[in-house]
C-alpha cells in the first residue's frame, strides 16, 4: 500500500543549504529590538493550504474534530512557525488562489474580517472562525502600486465577503495565533473557466508588493499559498485522514515535484523562471495561480536557494513547506 | 417529458442597470421560470458550475438556505449583494444522493450552517423563482469527474424523483464561451469574442436541431477552443436527465462581461 511521501523536514543541515558555491549561511539573524530592525521582505515561504491540515490539527477555530494525518507536513509548518518568530515581521502578506476574482487582483483592505468560512468543497473537514486583523495602509499601498504598474487592481472594503480557505489556511498554518498583521491578495483566474494566472502580471503584481512594503517601512514575511502537482482524486475515504490511502496521484506527479523541489534546494531562484511553467506544465501545478511566481518576484529573484522543511501528499497532491531568506 | 432549461450563471442579469444582453437574459430566465411553473413542476434539480467541487457529489440537504452573498469578484456593484432564500426539497435530496451511492459513485451529503451558496445558484433561483414557491434539489460540480459523471448524477436524480412521484424540472446554470473581459467595464461595452461567438452559435444551432450527439460530440473541443464553461458539463447533465433528446429553443443569446450566455428551454416538442 502507498505511503505518504515525504523528504525530511527541516534541519539545521538543510537550513544551511545555500545557493551553489554561497557559504552555509546561519540560522535567522537575532532579532534586534523592534525600532532596529530593517523594513523589507524578511522571508517568503511557500505555504501551502490544504483545508485537511487545519483539520487535522484540531485549532479551536475549526469546527470539524480529527484524529490526525498528515504529520510530516505539519511538523514542517512548525518549524516555519519557529522561523517566522525569528524573523520578528509586522505583517504577513499572503497570496491565495481560491480566493478567485476574475477581473484584476484585489487586494482585502477591510479593517478586521471576520466571520466564518464553511468551505464549499470541503465543508466537512473546514468551518473556521476566523477574525483578524488587515495592515490596512500596506494593502492599499499595494493596490496603488499595482495600479501605478498597470495592472487592474482592486480595493475590498466590503465586510461581507467570506475568507476563503486558502488564505486562512496559509496564515493559520503559518500563525496559528494570528497575532500578527494581515494583507490578503487574491489570485486573478477563474477555475470554471480553466483559465489560469498570468504569471507575468504575477511578476508585476509582486514587484509592486515589494515597493509597497519598502514604501511603508514594514517588516513583511510573504506566503504563496499554494500547493505543487494538483491532480487528485475525486472521491475520498471513509475517514478523511486516513492515512493508509494517502499517496502521489502518479509516480510521474511525484517526479515532477522533486525535480521542482532539487531546483529549489540547489539554487538560485532565477533557475524557477523556467521550472516553475515547466512544472505547471508537468503536474498541473497549483503554481499556475500565480502566488510562489508572485513571492519569488517580489523577493527579486535572490540568488539563493530553498530549504525544504517537508513534502507531503494530500489528497494526491503535493505539497511543500519551503523557506526563501534573502 | 421533463422541461429543462440552460441558464446563465453571472450576477450581472440582476444589475439595476443592465447592457441590453444582460437584460434580455433575465428576462428570457423570467420566462423559462414561468414555463416551469405553468408544467407544475414540483421540484426543480439543479446544477450549478459555480458550485464547483473536486471530491464526490455534493447534494445539498439543508431544508432552508437563508442568507446574504457577497460576491468575492463583483462586490463593487449592486448585483454583487445577493440575498437569497431557498427551500430545498431535503426528501428529493437525501433520495438523490442514494441513488449517486447506489449508481457506484461517490454523494457527499451537505447539511452545515452557513453554508455558502453560490452566486450562479442564487441568480437563477432568483430570475426562475421570484416569489420564493418553489423547491429546489441541487448538486455540485465536481470539476475532477468526467463530464459523463454529471450525466449519471442527473440520471441518478431523475430516478429518485421518480421514485418519489415528483413532477420535475431540470436547469443547469451555466455559461458557454469564456473570454471574460479583465478590466472593469461599462455595460454598453460588452461582447463576445468572434471566435467564441462562432462557436457559441454552431453549439446552439445543433441544439436547436435537437441534435445532442452532436453537441455531446462537439463539446470536448467547444471547451477547449472556447475554454467552455465546466467543459459544458451542464449539457452533460441536462442529457443525462433525458431532457435533451429533442430541440431546444434560444430564448436569449449574448454576452456577460466577454462571456457568452445563453437561454434555452427544452420542453414538449409541441411547445417547441
């Protein structure tokens, strides 16, 4: 019977893997007191969303219980728990595809959203409470820097609009306290449709994040909260965290992912210019929603490598923790 | 005979002030929503594709579906502020969903507070319903399975109604060509692509030919030149429930936002 892939979660071995020829660099910088510390993009991780990792946890936020699964994936969002904290950000900026706008790339600037999301696909596993709190002056300086770049943007003020999963499942997994300040992106594309982002619009949407951040002087740490290969089964078992039936949908979606993944340890991000839409291409990636192109542009492409804190499948899909420090 | 309609999905056909399409889309759904209820339809079973899903088939089992949608694209306008408030045939469903079970496939039963109900569903319950009388039994999506699933889910329905008596009706609310427009537009600006609308228009013609082979046919490539909605899984549906064997008749063709969307109606053939 198959078994839950994985690749080891995060060590300090891989912690130090560096782009090729670059020294193994340390563990985060200490953390300098608040008013010290250098505004910018901090970190960016891949942090992907799915709803059975939040299920799987039991927060109190969730409605539905679980006995579990899926552990290799949540010890690797613990580690970037751990990280995250070192990196002292004022504010998580998140770019999600299931919050899905087909006209232009909306930014959330509601003060503090609230509510309950039930999920639509996955009601059973995902009913989260949810409140928290926006950076409102760095989402709308996001919306004006991607309008000034000549995207078509958007600002939602409205309070009515519920929180997608994929937004709340990155923030969740990545602050389960959700202590921390929130810019929420939506992902332009329109599944029903089968249309796909733009990753060129990614590229501009994430060099306007970046002004934006360096603008209002915030610490940011960003997500892309996106899986890797996508194809997956259409039905599920009995027991939703049944582990004994967790696999790759297909060795050949296995390998796509860690050709994926080696690109990413070896360095340096430049080389996911071509892998990325290759891997797309491949796996039917969740990248074609635009978030990991979006993070690694707005990181300006740094000339280092990815540390892979796990991989795991859900539902088929893969699904990889991974940590950029410039 | 079931009556049975194709219906469009986007909000814009309730906009207080509409481009001429969108208002002649509305107003044919008003139509089709009276033909249903001049046939006595008990129940009406519905697909919506904005319901999309990726695991089984979701049936909806909540008796009541109160509430407020604010939709996450069209929020800006007065069309994205959706009240909405649907009776849900729960013995129809809870039927259905036995005999998706029963037909080897996979019905995932749906019953949870605050559950969102999608903006395609509650614009053709509001346009077919106006006054809140009707009852509805409605499926999911799932964007995974191949089309020819959502045929054995409407036939699946079918049978259950049958099984319960029910006199029935059959709508998919559904687009046809993509091409949504990415830029905010005026109403009087809307239009479908020249290569979409061809398309579109040959889907049609055979549909008013009453040649569903050859729409079933043409499909995998109408979604696939016209990235089709769902892949026109809703014309799947509909043929599975047995209701498009004869012709159809266009009540209303045009554009939404780029999209292409169209009124159909299939009832007896004196009708049509």
């Amino acid at each position: 019977m198959a078994r839950v892939f994985q690749v080891p979660a995060g060590s300090s071995r891989s912690g130090a893997r560096r782009a090729a020829g670059t020294p193994a660099g340390p563990a985060p910088a200490p953390a300098r007191a608040s008013g010290e510390q250098k505004a910018g993009i901090v970190a960016g991780y891949l942090a992907p969303h799915p709803p059975h990792l939040v299920y799987a946890e039991n927060p109190p936020q969730n409605e539905p219980r679980s006995t579990g699964g899926w552990e290799v994936l949540r010890w690797g969002y613990e580690e970037l728990r751990r990280r995250l904290r070192a990196h002292r950000p004022d504010v998580l900026v998140v770019h999600a595809p299931h919050w899905i706008t087909m006209v232009g790339h909306h930014v959330n600037c509601v003060p503090n959203p609230r509510g309950i999301s039930v999920e639509p696909i996955f009601p059973h596993l995902f009913r989260y409470h949810y409140d928290f709190r926006t950076d409102v002056q760095l989402a709308e300086a996001i919306v004006d820097e991607g309008a000034s770049a000549g995207l078509v943007t958007s600002a939602l003020r409205e309070e009515g609009v519920r929180v997608d999963y994929a937004t709340i499942g990155a923030l969740h997994l990545a602050n389960p306290t959700w202590d921390l300040a929130v810019v929420s992106l939506s992902a332009n594309n329109n599944p029903y449709y089968y249309s796909d982002a733009s990753l060129a619009e990614m590229e501009t949407l994430g060099a306007a994040t970046r002004r934006a951040i360096e603008r209002t002087g915030r610490r940011a740490v960003l997500l892309a909260s996106n899986s890797l290969s996508h194809l997956h089964w259409d039905t599920e078992p009995e027991l939703p965290e049944d582990m004994g039936v967790e696999r790759p949908f297909t060795h050949a979606q296995y390998a796509g992912d860690m050709e994926l993944l080696q690109t990413i340890r070896e360095g340096p991000t430049s080389r996911l210019r071509d892998a990325v839409p290759k891997h797309i291409e491949a796996t039917s990636s969740e990248t074609k929603a635009g978030s990991l192109t979006w993070l690694l542009a707005a990181m300006g492409w740094p000339a280092i490598a990815g540390d892979v804190l796990a991989y795991g499948t859900v539902i088929a899909t893969g699904n990889a923790v991974v940590e950029w420090v410039p | 005979m079931i009556p049975a309609a194709l219906v469009p999905a986007m909000p814009h056909l309730l906009a207080g002030d509409p481009a001429p399409s969108w208002a002649e889309l509305a107003t044919a759904t008003r139509t089709v929503g009276d033909r249903l209820r001049a046939a006595g339809v008990d129940t009406v079973l519905l697909l919506s594709t904005q319901w999309f899903t990726v695991l089984g088939h979701q049936v909806q089992c909540d008796a009541r579906l109160r509430g407020r949608r604010t939709d996450e694209n069209w929020y800006r306008y007065d069309f994205g502020h959706l009240e909405h408030d649907l009776a849900v045939d729960t013995e129809l469903a809870h039927r259905w969903a036995d005999a998706i079970d029963a037909a080897g496939m996979q019905a995932r039963r749906t019953l949870y507070d605050g559950f969102p109900v999608d903006t395609g569903t509650i614009v053709a319950s509001r346009l077919l319903d106006p006054r809140n009388q009707g009852r509805w039994a409605m499926v999911s999506c799932n964007l995974y399975a191949d089309p020819s699933a959502m045929a054995a889910v409407a036939g699946a329905g079918v049978r259950a109604a049958r099984d319960l008596g029910r006199r029935l009706g059959v709508v998919a609310v559904s687009g046809l060509s993509s091409g949504l427009t990415g830029r905010w537009i005026t109403p009087a600006e809307d239009r479908v692509e020249d290569v979409h609308d061809r398309w579109n228009r040959k889907v049609l013609d055979a549909i008013r030919a009453g040649d569903r082979a050859e729409v079933l046919a043409m499909s995998p490539q109408f979604g696939e030149a016209a990235q089709a909605d769902s892949q026109f899984r809703a014309f799947a549906f509909l043929d599975g429930a047995g209701a498009v064997d004869r012709p159809g008749e266009v009540l209303a063709y045009g554009p939404i936002w780029g999209t292409g969307a169209a009124v159909v109606w299939w009832g007896n053939q004196e009708e049509t």
